[in-house]
C-alpha cells in the first residue's frame, strides 16, 4: 500500500512539473487531489514570511453584516504555523489559522446564525463575532498564488458551534513594491448553495508587510531636497527607530486646505489634490533598518478611525521613502490606489505615482501648530496659478505628546490676553486657597456650557504647558517652575473641547493660552480656532487658517470649596457682530472636585463601607439576643406590635429586593472617578449583601413566632383588638406624610430628585420610628413587663441615630461632591439635612426612653390619671426551662 502511494505521489509531482505555470495552483484549488509529502522544513520562506497580521474584509452574509459601523470595521488575520519544502521546488507545503473579525447581522432567517428568532424586547444591535479556520495547503512561486482549504468553527448568535469548510485563494507575491503593494484574495465557502452553513464569499485584502522592495528613495530625496521649512523640527532621538516613528505617526492628520485671496476674493485649494477627504491616517507603516520607510495613507472625513488595523477609506495613497537624519525629515513619494470594480477589497490597483510628501517634528509648540507631526503634501501634476505645486499643509489633531526632551513652548499671545484680564482680575487674593497650576488633574475639567438661547451642551478643557514645562512632563514636586513676573502670574496654555449641538459630532475646538493667578484662581486666555476653508472663513476674507479673535475668562473655585463653585466663566467673540465669524458668547459652569478632595472622598468611602458592615453585623446580634431573650421568655411573645416587626421587615425587603444592585451600579457609573479601591468595593457588596439577607431573614423569623404565639393563644384574642387601633392610629400618620412627601416633591420642580427616590427617603423616616407602633400598642394594652430586650430596641435605636449624626459631620467636614457617592447615610435611605439631623435622633431616643419607662412602670404610665385603667396587666418573667 505504501508503494502504492508513493508512486501516486511520484505521479502527481511528475503532473504538476509537466503543467504550466498559470495552471499548476488552480488545479490544485479545484481538484481534490492528495497533498504531496513535506521534506525539510522551509528556510527561504519561513512561516512568518506569510503572516498578515491586518487585513479588511467584506461579503460573507449572512456570518458577516454587509454593512457594518464605522467603529468596528471588518478585519482578519492569518497566521502561517509551518511552511515545508516538497519535491517540486516551485512549490511550498503551508499551514495556517485564517482568523476573521466582524459584526453578526442584526437579524437573519438563515440556519448559521439561527433558523428560528424570537422578537426581542429590546432595539436589535449589531454583535461582535470571531471566525476562525485551520488550513493545509500550497504556495506557488512563480504564481504568486496561494491556495488552502480547512475546517472551521463558527459560533451562532444561539451560542452554538458550527462546522463548516473553506477555501482561501491569496495572490501573495515573494516580494511586494510601490506599484504592488497588495495581497488580495477571496475565502469561500466549500459547502454547497442548499447547505444551511453556507456563507457568501469573503473578500480580502491587505498591505503587504514583509520582504519590501524599495525602488523609489532617490526619487523621495529629490522630491524633498526642494521643500524649505521655516520651522526647526526635533530628530528621533539618536539611532532611527520604527517603534518611535510609528508612534509619533499615530492618530489622524488634519489637512489644511486654505485659501488662496487675491484682489479680495478667496478660492479654496481644496481640490489642488485631486481629493477632498479633511483626514488622513497613516495606517499601514513598515520600515528598514537603515532608515526606509513604507506605508498605506487613508483619507476619510471621519476624524476618529481605528488606525490600527487595515482601512479602506474614501481614497487611499501607497507611499514609500527615507528618514533624512539631517534635516530630520521623512521623505516620500506616493502612488495612487485605485479600486477596479464597486467592491473595493477586490482587485486594487496602483494608478498614477505623482504625490510627494514630507513630515517632521516640530520642537517648538505655539497656540497656532501644536501637532506632534506636521507636514506638506502636494500632486506633482497639478500646478497652481504661480506655476508651482500646490502644497497642502497637514498636522496631526490628538493631543499626543512623545518625546518631550527637546519640546518647548513659544507664547505669543500673552500680553493681549494680559490686557483682557487686567479689567476682570486686578491681582487681589481671592477667599481660600487655589491650585498653583503644577497639578494637570486639578486643572484639567469637564465643564458644561450654557448659549444664550438656553441649550445646555457638554465640554473640557486640558492644559498643555505652564510656564515653560508641559504637564505630560511635569514634576508636581519641581519647584523649578518659573513666574511670569513678580506679579505672580502663570504662563499657561490650553486646549478646549465642546459640543455645538446636543447630541451632535460638531465641536469646538480651542487652542487658548494666557495667564493665571494661583492667588485669586483667575484664568484668563487668547483662544484661536481653525477655520480652514469653511464659507464663513471666505466670507471673513481672512487668508489665514485660525480665527484667533476668542477670548475665555474663568474663575476657578478654592481648593475646600463647593463643586458648584470649581469653574465658573465665559468664552465670547472679540469681533463685530456683522463679522462672520463672530459667534455669542457662552457661560461656563463646572462642578467638580480637586485631587486632595477626591482622595479625601475615597478615604471617606471606605469608612462607610466600613461603618455600613459594622451596622449590619450589629443589627444581626440585636437580632439574635431579642430571639434568645423571648426563647428564655415566650410568655412575651404575643405583646410586640406586629406592625412594628412588619416595619422592620419591609424595611430590609424593600432595598435588598429593588434598590441594592440600582445602588452599586449607579455609584459605578457616576462616579467612576471615585471608585480607585481596587476590587474593594466589589469584595464589600457581597459581604453587605448576605449580611442585608440574613438580617431579613431573623427579621422574618422573628415576625413568624410573634405571629404564631398570639394567634396560638385563644385567651389573647384581645390583643388582635388593640393592634388594630394601633394600625388606625399609624396608618393615617404614615400616609399624611407621604402625601406631604409627594406635595413637596411636587412644589420642588427642580429637585434632582425623582418621586421614587423622595418616597424612598420617607420610607426611612419611618423606619427611624420603628418603636413608635410599640408605644401606642403598650398604651392600650397597659403592659408591664420586658417584651422587648434592652439591647434590642436600645441597639437599633443607636443604629438609626447614627448616621444621623454622622451626616450632620460629614456635611461641616467633607465636600458634597456628589450625593450618589454616599454608601452610609445615604439621601436614598432616609432624610438627612441640617434640621432631619437633630430632629429625628431626638424622636427616636424619646421613643425608645418611654419604651423603657412603659416596660419599668406600665404601659399606660403616660397617660393622664383619669385615662388609666383601674387595673394593668403585669408579665411575671417565667423560664421556659421551667
């Protein structure tokens, strides 16, 4: 048998060696035929030779959405395990893992995903899915082509894993140039049509990455050698390294497309490109290690794109050249990519290479370029009026900074706004302490803004440098910081964010700096915003890029003030009202806390946390010892007021049933910059969860045996009686003060607070008077006796005052940041104000000092004399031992 086979395989290489060259791969991908023995393995082509580790896909529904959202692009991934010579040299065994990544479609009738969909209560929303495939198979080089088939393992929306079958089909060059710098391929499914675990074919596409040919560097030094900069550009900081360029290449890329005004009239460049797309993102980038470089460009009108995986965007470039260590410059030349049919991931193509470009790096930072790269690009063909080339300026718009050694900071608008300022801040020392500017977390805020029409959108400033250091590289201990004068004002510059519209991707965008003063906490700036070729910028006349006609003045609160008062200001217009680009002025509102308060509120929440376990793990032991005192003493049982222990028990049911997973969650999504412990709050919910159950379930426990004693005992048939008259004479007061809860809550329009939450609040005063249905029963039976252990109601008295009392130190001690951070004493769980704090332990302790007065001297020894029985009905202590 084995001779067999090896004459077979003798056979088939024989076939294969006779074919030609065109036809030897195909015929492997279409006929079944048994794969030849592998001999050593591969050193010329080594596995990761055909690596991809990014690549864009489309088709494949219904595994995959046809159209899926911007933030999560299709994407796949293939990783080559092996790679084996065979006995035809034109040939190489591989094995791999196709990896693809994408989107389910919302909703389907096709037996993949699942046959069978039940409406959803809920919006359908796109699922994320992974698609993996183990291959076998063969690389032909002189074809360039690649064929493998495989199994793979899809999992349905269901949760179910599918089996299918595939065939991938790459046109994978040994080498990859400027003029083919593509793998594209297809993946299709082997089942058939009819199949249910059929998928449509896949389209694949990537930037080829390894074993680049560059051809083109003299022509990128020649293109470049022309180009003067003005500005002095920084080096990479010693020997050439890929990691750093890519780096400071991250991101997206703002053209700036001008204007060009003659004779008063403004003509956009926009089209001196051939293109329009505002953004480009160096997605693709690969390098040598002398200092070459290729890369895939991407142009898109989307500011925000994920750059790190492959993109198709509206146009793209294929760009190649060096790293001029002299004048510290990348140089390149690019080709444009062209898309042959509607699919774009099918059969692109290089067309015309007539683009330059050229980045670097600017050492100097100014209000108007505070890219970490800059750069030009222009079409060698197109030719402006002056008869040279149009060059486009670019910069990039995230605020990354790498490599700050020999970064710096050139101030130019500081006087102008130190005129501004000197008619808000005369340099007097405000109330309290400020910020001395060296904090970046205590000067950076998140702000809302208010128009002068009334809408209300969201925003945030962050700064950038004070003085002549940037916070990325400031040391909050350097006391090297200089001032800008004796007057003690800062240099200080920054960058502001908001929203134009609710709900809009329009912002604002503010490159500001000016003064600040650290002893009255003024912040007064000169803020430019780019204009670009806008309408409004044409009609303005104005040939330069930035609108720097803004002035922002903010006060910033002290650092133990209210987080109502942290930021209060305006940003306005300085131009005419019948400029263009003039715009109303807006009010800034900021509430928040300083880092000091925030690391005091943090202390300050794991001392509740702490003070919460303490409260439940005592309430638990007065539990037990009043159950161990009417287990000594059953006599008792039938005299405690049910509806007292009915309270009691709605009181633990009602938060551990509705409000306690709303209560950690609500804490975790408001106050995320609070909850730095690390797990520990995580830890704590549990404990405080089972420690909330078991003091329901003693509770309950404790109502069921008071229950059954007095429904036991015929003779007791009267005490039914006065429990009534205890229910009509608390019922009406409870529901008169929710009403007054309800005619508050309503009169307070603008309260934070919803109904739910002010009932809720309610809920917890009358649970502050758990004893008060006692009372009022003892007052009507005229009972004498201990029905009620002393550390019973004593302990869960103290239980109720405290947090009362702590509240009332907390508001004099602590900063009311939020109240949703308040894990003890919380508003939700009672009412707590300045009055609420005296009141109400007042209330409690009277009733628990006349519970043991009414236990000591009778039940009706409140009562006036001519109110009282002649007789009462005294309890003898009797040992159930006995």
């Amino acid at each position: 048998m084995a001779s067999n086979n090896s004459l077979l395989y003798f056979f088939l290489l024989s076939s294969l060696s006779l074919l030609p060259s065109s036809a030897s791969l195909p015929s492997l991908c279409n006929l079944p035929l048994p794969l030849p023995s592998a001999t050593l393995p591969s050193a010329s082509f080594p596995s990761h030779f055909f690596t991809i580790s990014s690549g864009s896909f489309s088709g494949g529904h219904p595994l995959f959405s046809l159209s899926p959202p911007s933030s999560r692009p299709n994407s796949f991934s293939f990783l080559a395990k092996s790679s084996f010579h065979t006995h035809s040299p034109a040939l190489f065994r591989l094995s791999g893992t196709n990896i693809l990544r994408g989107t389910h479609p919302p909703s389907t009738n096709r037996s993949l995903l699942h046959l069978h969909r039940v409406r959803p209560r809920l919006p359908l929303h796109h699922r994320y899915a992974a698609v993996s495939f183990d291959l076998d198979g063969f690389w032909s080089e002189p074809d360039s082509l690649l064929c493998m088939h495989g199994p793979g393992i899809i999992l349905s929306s269901r949760g179910n894993a599918i089996h299918s079958n595939a065939l991938l089909k790459l046109n994978f060059s040994k080498t990859s140039t400027l003029t083919s710098p593509f793998v594209t391929g297809t993946l299709e499914s082997s089942d058939e049509p009819v199949n249910p675990n059929y998928f449509d074919p896949v389209s694949l596409v990537s930037f080829a990455e390894k074993n680049y040919e560059y051809t083109e560097t003299s022509h990128a030094k020649s293109v470049c050698g022309d180009l003067s900069v003005q500005e002095e550009s920084r080096g990479l900081g010693g020997e050439f390294s890929c990691e750093q360029l890519r780096g400071l290449l991250e991101g997206s890329f703002q053209l700036e497309y001008g204007r060009d005004c003659l004779n008063g009239h403004c003509d956009p460049v926009r089209g001196a490109l051939g293109f329009d797309q505002d953004y480009m993102f160096s997605n693709q980038l690969d390098c040598s290690d002398d200092g070459k470089v290729h890369m895939y460009l991407v142009f898109t009108n989307e500011s925000r794109s994920m750059s790190r995986s492959f993109m198709i965007g509206e146009k793209g470039l294929v760009v190649e050249g060096f790293w001029d260590g002299e004048t510290n410059r990348l140089c390149l030349v690019g080709c444009d990519v062209v898309a042959s049919e509607e699919d774009s991931r099918k059969n692109l193509s290089i067309s015309e290479c007539s683009f330059g470009l050229s980045f670097w790096f600017p050492s100097v930072f100014s209000i108007k370029s505070r890219s970490v790269a800059v750069g030009r690009i222009w079409e060698g063909k197109r030719e402006s009026k002056t008869g040279n080339f149009t060059m486009i300026p670019f910069g990039t718009t995230a605020n990354y900074m790498s490599n700050l050694a020999k970064l710096k900071y050139k101030y130019t608008k500081v006087e102008v706004a130190r005129g501004f300022c000197a008619k808000v801040d005369h340099g007097k020392k405000g109330k309290g302490d400020f910020p001395d500017g060296r904090s970046f977390r205590d000067m950076r805020f998140r702000f809302d803004v208010k128009s002068k029409e009334g809408k209300g959108f969201s925003g945030i400033a962050s700064p950038i440098s004070l003085g002549d250091n940037f916070y990325a590289a400031l040391d909050l201990a350097d006391n090297a910081t200089q001032l800008d004068s004796d007057n003690g004002y800062l240099n200080i510059s920054y960058r502001i964010e908001y929203n134009l519209d609710q709900g809009s991707k329009k912002q604002m965008k503010i490159s500001a700096e000016g003064i600040y003063n650290p002893k009255s906490g003024a912040l007064c700036l000169i803020g430019c915003q780019y204009v670009g070729s806008s309408d409004t910028a044409r009609q303005a006349k104005v040939n330069d890029s930035m609108d720097c006609e803004i002035f922002i003045n903010m006060q910033l609160g002290s650092l133990h003030g209210k987080p109502a008062e942290h930021v209060k200001g305006t940003i306005r217009s300085l131009r005419e009202k019948s400029d263009p680009l003039f715009f109303d002025s807006v009010e800034i509102t900021s509430r928040g806390i300083y880092f000091e308060q925030a690391a005091e509120s943090m202390w300050r929440i794991d001392v509740e946390i702490t003070m919460v376990l303490i409260s439940l793990t005592f309430t638990c032991l007065f539990l037990g010892l009043q159950l161990y005192h009417l287990k000594k003493n059953p006599d008792f049982l039938p005299f405690i007021s049910i509806l007292m222990l009915v309270i009691l028990v709605l009181g633990n049911m009602i938060p551990l049933v509705l409000n306690f997973d709303a209560l950690f969650v609500m804490r975790r999504s408001k106050q995320n910059i609070l909850m730095w412990s690390g797990g520990w709050l995580e830890v704590n919910e549990v404990v405080i969860r089972v420690l909330t159950m078991v003091n329901f379930l003693l509770q309950l426990r404790l109502l069921q045996v008071a229950w059954a004693a007095r429904s036991a005992d015929v003779s007791k048939t009267g005490l039914w009686v006065h429990e009534k008259k205890t229910i009509w004479i608390c019922l009406p007061l409870y529901l008169f003060g929710a009403f007054i809860a309800w005619l508050v809550h309503t009169i307070n329009k603008s309260g934070r607070h919803t109904l739910w939450e002010d009932l809720s609040s309610y809920a917890g005063l009358i649970l502050d008077g758990f004893l008060l249905p006692q009372v009022i029963f003892n007052v009507f039976f005229n009972l004498k006796g201990k029905a009620l252990a002393h550390p019973f109601y004593i302990g869960f008295t103290l239980v109720r005052v405290l947090p009362h009392v702590y509240d009332a130190y907390r508001s004099r001690h602590y900063v009311p940041f939020v109240k949703s951070s308040y894990i003890y004493a919380s508003p939700n769980e009672d009412i707590y104000s300045l009055a609420w704090d005296i009141v109400v332990p007042l209330g409690v302790l009277i009733l628990s000092v006349v519970v043991f007065l009414q236990q000591r001297f009778g039940g009706s020894s409140f009562r006036p004399l001519r109110l009282r029985r002649s007789g009462e009905y005294e309890m003898v202590p009797v040992s159930s031992s006995s």
